[in-house]
C-alpha cells in the first residue's frame, strides 16, 4: 500500500514551473534559420486573427528542437511570436503529455498502458525498464540516456503492448525480454529495427496474411467534372424554363390590357 | 446586495432611464419562457440563469460571475428543460421562446448532486480551519445537493500553494477550478498571468512560474473565489463572518469613494469589503481601499499633546482646547492659516469655514498647492462626464495620469469597455501598463497644442469620435500654468465635439485627487495664495501632505487629525482627531457625488469628530458656532449649498457650457510626471499601514528593478 503511495506521488509530473539553472526566464532560445521558415509556414495554414491555433505546432517544432523537451523561453518566444500571453502558452503546454517541460533522456520510451497494451502485459515491459535502467516511472537514468513514461493508447492496440520512442518510432509486440534486447541495443549504441518485435509483419494474424491478397483496385471516384457540367446544364434549363414562363406572362398581361 | 436606495430615488430611476434608452432598445422586445411552471417575460439574449434570477429563482453556481466572461466549467447550474434529454448548464444556455425549465425536479437534483460530489471528491474538508467558513458557497449549497456520505475512497489530492503576494493567501488544495481568479486578472484587472496548468488530477490554477500577482486590484480575487482557496492575507483566522457587525458605507482613501461595508468586532474595524455600486465602482475596490484600515490602529494619536522642550506632553482636552483659543486670541485674523487635509467631511469643512471666518481669517486652503483656476462652478474640477459617461464614450484621451496607480478603479472600468463597447483610449503622459491597448501620443502640454491646431494625427481621430471624454488630472491644474492648460482644454472641448451640447455632453473630465480638496471646493473655499506672506499661526485640519518649507520656522502649528505623520511631527499642539471609519460624515467624489460615510466604530482614546472640536473651540473663543448636533451641521451645509445634502446623487449641474473662461497663457511644455509612485503609501493612514508597508516592499520592488526577481522556489 505504502508503496503504492510512494509510486503514485513520484509519478505526478509537475502542473508548475521550477525556477533552475538550466531552465528559467534567461536561458537563451530562438528558433534556428530553418525552424523559423517552418515557423512561417505552419503560420501561413491559419487565417492571421487566429494565429494562436499554430501553438501546439510551434510547440512541437520547439521540443523537437531542444532534443524532446521544451525550455520555458521557448514557451515565452512562442507568446511573442503568437502574440498571445505567456500564460495561454504555459496551459496548452502543460495540459498536454506530450510536451516535456524537463529536460528528457536520449530515448524517451513512452509505454502505452490503457487497457489493451496492459491486458498483454504492460505493466510487465514497465517494470522491465525500470529493473535495466534503474529508474522509475518520469525518471531519467543516470547515465541520460533513458527517460520512462507512462501514456495512453497510441493506436497500435494490435501490437500490443508497445512503446514508442521519441514521440516517432514505434516498437510493438514486446515480451519482457525483446524489450531487455532493445535497451541493450540502445545502450550499445545500435539502432534496432522498428516495428513488431516478434518476427511478424505490420499486424498480420498468426496465420499471415488471409485476405486482400490480390492488387488493390483504385478506388471509385465520382467525376466531379461532369457533376459540375451536369449542374450547370440544369441550372441553364431552369433559367430558359423561368424565362419562357415570364415572357409568357407579360404576353398574358399585354392581352388582358 | 444591490444598492437599493438607488432605485428608490425617483430622480436617479429617470437618469438611469435616460442612459437604458440611449444603450439600447433592443432589450425592449421580450419573450415568454416558463420558469417552474411561471410564465416570465425576458429579452431573448437572457441565458436560462439570468431569467431563472429574474422569475426570483435561485440557481446554484461557482463558476458564473454577472461582471466576467461565462465559462461554464463548475457545472452546478444546471436545470432541466423539457424535451431535453440531458440538464443544462444554465448560465451558459440562451433562453428561447416558450422554454419551459425546471429548477427543482428530480433529475435536477440528482445532477447537482453527482457535481457536489466531484467537487467534494478533492476538496479537503477543513472547514473548521478555514476562513471562508461560514460565507463560502460550497458550503451552503452542499447544505443542500451534498450527500450524507461520499463514495470517493481514493487519496485526495494535494496542491502547491502559490505566493499572490501579501494580500491573497492561497490554499490551493481547496481550489474547485471555478476559473473566476483567472478570468478577473484577465477580463478585469488586464493582467493574463493567471491560469489553469496541468490535467486532469493534477490541474493546478495559478501563475506556473510562480509570480506574484501583482495587480492594484487582487484584493478583489478574494472576493470571487468561491471557496477558500484564495482568503484575504491580513485578515487571516481573525474573525468568523458571523461576529462581524455589517455597516455600510463609502471610502474616502479614493477619491472615487467607492461603496464599501466596513465589518467590524466590538471596537475594532477587522475588514473592509466592496458593496455593489454600479455608478461608481461596479463591485471592486483597489488594494488600498481594502487593506489600508490597519494603519487606523497605529501610529494614532489618542490624546491632546503639546510639544515641549522635551518632546511632546500630554495634556487633557479643556488644557488644550484653552491654550489654542489663548494662542489664537493673541493673533489678528489674518494672520492666521488653514489647511484642510484630504479626508476631511463636509462637516468639519463647513465648521472650520465658519469657524475661520468668524476669527476674521480667509486664508484657507485646501488644495496641496492650489488649483489655478476658478472653482466657481463645478465644471471646473469635477468629472463632468461621470464615472458611467465611461461606458457610452467612443474615445477616452487620458492627460496626465497614470489611471491603474492613480484611479485602478476607474481604470477597470475603462479596460471593461474597451473590450465590450470597443472603446478607443489614447494617453498623453506616463506610458505604464494600464492592462488594455492603448496609443501613446505624447508626453506634455505641446500635443495637446498640436491636437488643437489639427495638425497631430489624433486630431481626426477626435473629430470623429461621438461622445469623446478628456480625462485630465487635477495636478496639472496646480502647475504654475494650470490656468493656461485649463485654457486649452476648454478650447479643445469647444473646437471638438468634447462639449457637445446637443447631446448634454461634457467629455472634459478632472480627475481630483481628494475627497478633502473637493469638499473645499463644493463649500466655496478657494486659496488666496499670497506668496511672501508669513502666517503665525497654521491650523492643519487633518493636512499632512503639504511641503514642510511652507510653514514657517517660528509659526504656532495647530494639528488636528488622527496619525502621527508629517503634519504631527510639525504641531506645537495636537488635537485628536476621528477617522473615516470612525465619524459620521459626508464626502462629495470625483462625480459631485455626494456619499455619506457611516460611524462604524469610536475613535481611539480622546478622540472626537473634527467638527465637534471645532464648535468646543469656538465656543471657547466667544465665538460660538451655530449647531450641536450632526442634523444641525448638517441644516447649516444645506443652507450654503442644498445640493450637498441629498446623498448618493449627482446634482445636475449646466456643464455644457464654460461660464467662466481660464485666462490662456503660456503652457510650460515639460513632462507630465507621473503623480503616484508608491500606490501603497500615499496618505497618513496608507503610511501607517503595516500591510501597505509589506505590499510596497513586495511590488515596488517588482516595478523599481530592471532586473528580473528571484522566483521563490519552495
Ligand atoms: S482559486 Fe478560487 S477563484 Fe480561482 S479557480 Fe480556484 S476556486 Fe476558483
Ligand atoms: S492500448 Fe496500447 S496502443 Fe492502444
Ligand atoms: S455556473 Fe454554470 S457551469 Fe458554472
């Protein structure tokens, strides 16, 4: 129980700042040349009175920046170039996981927990990683290279359970001992290969693949030129059609008088 | 509690009229909607809430507030609306023709309570230790949706508390995410710095680099919170709300005076809190207004004293009563002084106006340094646009002034609309932050001379402009060539539409900067200021703000007020004096409004009303002044000016028109300056305040440093 607590309380990432050497008001940051024509163009995709939806894009081109973490000026630079107030930036930021406001390891392994990844041994890969690596769940190891988070459902429940690294690359199907095999690769300074870790392709069934074995045929499409013609055409008629009725009508009145 | 006298008077009911007609008269159209089976008639852009206050229904919520955006995040509001299927956030659903709503069905309640239930599911359950207990809405509305018993076994949470500075003590584990904080420093005060950070379990509200919050109205955060999570710092475990006595009354610390109840215990003031007032603060009051009243409890003089070879000696009232009529008998009448300080009520003005003109004295003064121009008629020094002209001018010039430090009340106000009716706000003089987007067009008197030639670009701007409003400080009326700006300003308001009389518009508006200095002014006593002339004696009625070098050395220095400042540090002979809390009296503010401040507790030791000392005196001289009481006193204001006895009402004045002229002249074109550089210490009371000592060192430190501050890291 104790422990428990102990895990539940280490594992709470901060909702707030703290003011270090490394991560304060001061520490320099600015997008590189590159960045800020990437910068531009995310901005060039939203109508300029709403250039605060580019924020969770520019956050994302930050930390991939700063190697996996956002640095709190880069938060700042971020409120200047959007021009909205530090505060707007630090919430959206904060509230979403993805985003490390701390410095992370050289592999960020973020291991799906939800249930799927969890009934086919999660928490197993989980305590893995913390024996060889000897952290704990938002822990960074010692020697930097590793950092351990928990996170939900990434959408590879077929392969589960699985990791993913960096926010990209994506390791699935894991028992406890390929995922043993890939720390050591990591640590070795190799570069495993991604994808199932049991041999299997994409997510083929145990029995390979069953179905859709033939080419894929392309795909029936409408054509949208000759539903705009059609249209036209309609519209054409039914202009002539109430022309003809109103010209009828102004004979009809004509006689009338 | 809304001010209801201000709808008794059938004159204000007209005036507010006149404004409803000129908002709008699209609220004039209405629809039915039936509020538990009542049929109520409510302009279609009502939410369901608003309706459901108007039919007399109380709807329970945390997070809607009437003065700020609707978030619709706590929850509690919710009704039932038949052919809905699921209840409704009411404070944030529009009504709609023939609704029917429900407030007190089944369905309702068991919604309410699955959401008390959630909320009480984190919140601790430290009542007892708390100091909202006993006004905190949590509270009372789980009196009546809370369950007997929770169903949550988890852990609760726990949250960090936040440093706001010394006024606004966070408990923050009580924090229910109501977001009231955040949208009042964003919405009202202009400062984004508030925020929700984190998710889920771990959503936290505050400033998430752990900044202080440092805006001249957070007092007002303390009001809004819902729970305790945000209590008022200096009032900290003193009192339970249900041992304070309740008296309602103005503060005179801002010359606003905006309404405030005063709560007291026995003999003691324990806190001050804003009454809602819409002609005048809305329902905020600044940081001083709030905190400021600990410096009644020190530094006070309580006894006469009499300054001796060896420091000041006590002495009992009849001693000094005789010795200042003795010291005054000796001298003819003009060569005597008085200074009228900046608190003071109509009543002591008016006694030491009679008083002084009966000893054959004329020379009284009440403005620091005089206003250079006439004060014959209220358009001189009054805002003649009112506070509310506000809320239906298009374009704001502000000349001279610093408005967040120097009227943050009014300040608000005008940040209200410049978010809500698009107003336009242009400066001439201190550049600060004023919490809203403003233009900077310069800095002294030579735009406003560009302005009037047309040849600044603001001009067209202001030609423009429907109902424009000047807003100018009293200081530059008391520079040397105050009558030369006075001057200039009142052409500006005749070559543009300022002044505009087809309208009745007076956009021209003086800010003073005292209560005193009004008063003065409203009871007719202007300065003679005679420079050379050596008085021999200077009664100061509760003056401390004037400049040392203007008494002279060997001057007999009568000091009658109620803190050791720089008024009693100058005094041969003190007179215990009674503060605003502590005498009933009235103030005329900024609007030529006349409010009555209301007797909440006595004042300290010999204290007495300032009047009071003034009749004793005189009748002591052989001068016997004509009343005895406070209705008499009261007789004799009516008698030299009616309008200032008809409380809480501006009395129509002919403002459109300048019937006297300031002589042009030539303006001296340096900086206006800013007037306030210590908001927290700017009286004899603010300077005796411990807390307003704390919240200087807090803040001024802030806005004084160029370097960024250590963040606590706790
Ligand atoms: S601190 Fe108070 S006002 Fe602010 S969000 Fe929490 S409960 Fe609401
Ligand atoms: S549950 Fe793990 S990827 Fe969906
Ligand atoms: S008051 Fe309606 S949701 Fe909070």
């Amino acid at each position: 129980m104790l422990y428990r607590v102990i895990r539940r309380t280490l594992s709470a990432t901060l909702s707030t700042h703290r003011q270090t050497a490394y991560n304060n008001q001061d520490t320099p940051f600015d997008f590189t040349e590159a960045n800020y024509k990437e910068v531009d163009s995310i901005l060039a995709k939203y109508p300029p009175q709403y250039k605060r939806s580019a924020m969770i894009n520019l956050l994302y081109l930050a930390q991939k920046q700063c190697n996996g973490w956002v640095p709190l000026a880069a938060m700042n630079k971020i409120s200047k170039i959007l021009e909205v107030s530090e505060m707007d930036v630090y919430e959206v930021a904060s509230f979403f996981t993805m985003f490390n406001r701390e410095p992370v390891g050289k592999y960020h392994l973020q291991v799906c927990g939800t249930t799927p990844c969890m009934v086919r041994g999660a928490r197993e890969i989980i305590k893995t990683i913390e024996n060889e690596c000897h952290i704990l769940k938002n822990q960074t190891s010692k020697d930097g290279l590793f950092t351990l988070t928990e996170v939900e459902c990434l959408g590879a429940c077929v392969n589960a359970p699985m990791i993913q690294v960096n926010g990209e690359e994506v390791y699935e199907d894991l028992t406890p001992e390929t995922m043993k095999n890939l720390l050591d690769m990591w640590k070795a300074g190799k570069e495993p290969n991604v994808g199932p870790q049991n041999g299997r392709k994409n997510s083929e069934g145990p029995m390979g693949r069953t179905c859709l074995k033939c080419e894929p045929q392309a795909a029936q499409f409408r054509d949208f030129a000759k539903v705009k013609e059609d249209y036209a055409n309609k519209k054409a008629e039914e202009a002539k059609k109430a022309e003809a009725k109103k010209a009828e009508e102004a004979k009809k009145a004509q006689e009338k008088k | 509690m809304p001010n209801s006298s201000l709808n008794n008077n059938p004159i204000n009911m007209l005036h507010q009229l006149k404004r409803y007609f000129r908002a709008s008269s699209r609220l004039l159209n209405t629809i039915e909607v039936f509020i538990d089976g009542n049929s109520i008639q409510v302009p279609p852009t009502f939410t369901i809430m608003q309706a459901c206050h108007k039919a007399g229904v109380n709807v329970p919520h945390f997070c809607f507030h009437d003065r700020m955006a609707i978030s619709g995040n706590c929850r509690m509001c919710l009704v039932e609306v038949e052919r809905i299927m699921k209840p409704i956030a009411s404070c944030a659903y529009p009504v709609s023709p023939g609704m029917r709503v429900k407030t007190q069905s089944e369905m309702v309640y068991n919604a309410r309570g699955g959401v008390m239930e959630f909320l009480l599911a984190n919140h601790p359950l430290d009542c007892p230790i708390c100091d909202q207990g006993g006004e905190c809405d949590l509270q009372d509305q789980s009196v009546v949706y809370g369950y007997k018993q929770g169903r949550f076994l988890e852990y609760k949470r726990a949250v960090e508390d936040k440093d706001y500075g010394p006024l606004v003590t966070t408990i923050m584990t009580r924090c229910i995410h109501c977001t009231r904080c955040i949208k009042f420093s964003e919405e009202i005060a202009g400062m984004p710095v508030l925020g929700t950070t984190g998710r889920g379990r771990e959503t936290e509200v505050g400033t998430y680099i752990g900044r202080l919050m440092t805006s001249e109205l957070s007092g007002n955060l303390v009001d809004l919170c819902p729970v305790g999570a945000l209590t008022n710092g200096p009032y900290a475990f003193t009192a339970r709300p249900w041992e304070l006595r309740i008296i309602n009354s103005f503060d005179v610390l801002d010359p606003m005076t905006p309404a405030i109840v005063v709560n007291t215990r026995g003999p003691e003031v324990m806190r001050v809190l804003p009454r809602i007032h819409d002609e005048i603060n809305e329902e905020w009051i600044h940081d001083r207004s709030r905190h400021a009243f600990d410096g009644l409890k020190q530094q006070r003089i309580n006894a006469c004293l009499v300054k001796t070879q060896d420091g000041f000696k006590e002495i009992d009232w009849e001693q000094a009563i005789n010795m200042a009529a003795e010291k005054l008998n000796q001298v003819s009448g003009d060569e005597v002084v008085g200074v009228i300080g900046e608190h003071m009520d109509l009543e002591a003005i008016v006694a030491f106006r009679d008083f002084m003109y009966r000893l054959g004295c004329e020379n009284i003064e009440a403005r620091r340094h005089g206003i250079q121009v006439s004060a014959d008629f209220r358009a001189n020094y009054l805002m003649n646009s009112k506070i509310t002209g506000v809320d239906e001018s298009d374009l704001v010039l502000v000349v001279g002034t610093n408005l967040r430090t120097q009227h943050p009340v009014l300040n608000a106000r005008i940040r209200r609309c410049v978010t809500q009716n698009d107003l336009k706000v242009a400066v001439i003089g201190p550049s600060e932050s004023l919490g809203y987007d403003y233009k900077h067009i310069g800095n002294s008197a030579k735009t406003l001379k560009e302005i009037l030639d047309g040849t600044h670009p603001f001009a067209k701007k202001l030609e423009k402009a429907k109902l424009p409003m000047l807003i100018l400080d009293s200081s530059l009326l008391k520079r040397e060539d105050g009558e030369a700006i006075m001057a200039l300003v009142q052409e500006l308001g005749n070559k543009y539409k300022l002044v505009n009389p087809e309208a009745n518009w007076n956009g021209i508006s003086i800010l003073n900067s005292s209560v005193g200095n009004i008063g003065a002014l409203e009871l007719g006593i202007t300065s003679k200021h005679i420079p050379g002339f050596k008085p021999k004696i200077v009664y100061l009625l509760g003056a401390d703000n004037f400049r040392p070098e203007e008494i002279p050395e060997d001057a007999f220095v009568i000091y009658q007020g109620t803190h050791g400042d720089e008024g009693a540090y100058r005094a041969n002979l003190i007179l215990p004096g009674a503060a605003y809390t502590e005498k009933s009296g009235t103030y005329v503010n900024i609007d030529g409004r006349v409010v009555m401040g209301r007797l909440a507790t006595s004042p300290p030791g010999q204290g007495r009303s300032d009047w009071e000392i003034l009749r004793a005196l005189s009748e002591v001289m052989g001068h016997t002044l004509p009343y005895d009481d406070l209705q008499e006193i009261r007789y004799r204001i009516a008698e030299l000016a009616p309008h200032l006895v008809k409380y809480d009402y501006v009395e129509p004045y002919n403002q459109t028109e300048w019937i006297t002229k300031a002589k042009k002249g030539d303006v001296v074109e340096s900086v206006f300056a800013d007037q306030v550089d210590n908001f927290y210490m700017i009286d004899a009371i603010s300077r005796a305040s411990p807390v307003m000592a704390k919240c200087s060192a807090a803040f001024n430190h802030l806005k004084n440093s160029n370097f960024v501050p250590e963040f606590p890291n706790r």
